[in-house]
C-alpha cells in the first residue's frame, strides 16, 4: 500500500495535467490579441 505523501503527489501531478494545456492555450490567445491590437494601434492616427 502506497503512503500518504506518495498518493497526494500523484493526485496533485494528475490535477496539473489539464491546466498545463489551459496556461499554454490561454499565452497563445493573449498574444494573438496584442499583436491585433498593436496592429489596430499603429492604424489609427493619435
């Protein structure tokens, strides 16, 4: 039988898993909008 310490760690890493791929699509749409915004910046005249 595992220890306590051992099972917890497993379920925390099976827990990081799916907010590994969340994080990194979460950077993919965060830079996709500031190169659209800085595109609509450097349009328009200030």
């Amino acid at each position: 039988m595992a220890s306590k310490s051992k099972k917890t760690s497993r379920i925390r890493a099976n827990k990081a898993k799916p907010n590994r791929k969340n994080l990194k699509a979460d950077m993919r749409r965060i830079q996709r909008n500031t190169e659209i915004l800085r595109e609509l910046a450097g349009d328009s005249p200030k």
